[in-house]
C-alpha cells in the first residue's frame, strides 16, 4: 500500500517541482504529469517522490486535515 501527500507547487523547472508541505519542501518529479503541465500555486497528490496527480486546494487541505486527526489519535 502507498500513500500520497498533498503538496503545493513553489516553482517548476522541466520536469522537476520544488513542492512544499507542512513547512517540508521536497524536489518531486512531474513525468506522470508531463500531460498536465502543472504550475506554481497547483496542489499535487505525491507518492515515492512523484507527483501523481493534481488535486485542487480544497482537496488538498481536507487530506491534510484528515491526516492530522490521524496523527493526534495516534499520538507520537
């Protein structure tokens, strides 16, 4: 099983995104999107490093969201 992280896009250069979440940037690559052409400000579903899919804001921050009440019934 693979989970995907939203993040949004900061810059593009080729194929390559400079994305961040949560205060963590990564470089994620776009191939799989190559189609798509996404764009600074585009929110992106990301897995193993690549980005997978574009998801709006909305979308994004509802994962987010869900993610944290996932994290807080854990606990650290």
């Amino acid at each position: 099983m693979c989970l995907a992280i939203p993040m949004r896009i900061q810059s593009v250069e080729g194929l390559t995104a400079s994305c961040e979440a949560k205060g963590v940037t990564r470089d994620v690559s776009l191939f799989m999107l190559r189609d798509e052409a996404p764009v600074a400000g585009d929110y992106v579903m990301v897995s193993l490093g690549n980005a997978i899919q574009k998801v709006s804001e909305a979308d994004a921050r509802l994962a987010w969201e869900l993610f944290d009440q996932i994290l807080a019934e854990i606990g650290p």
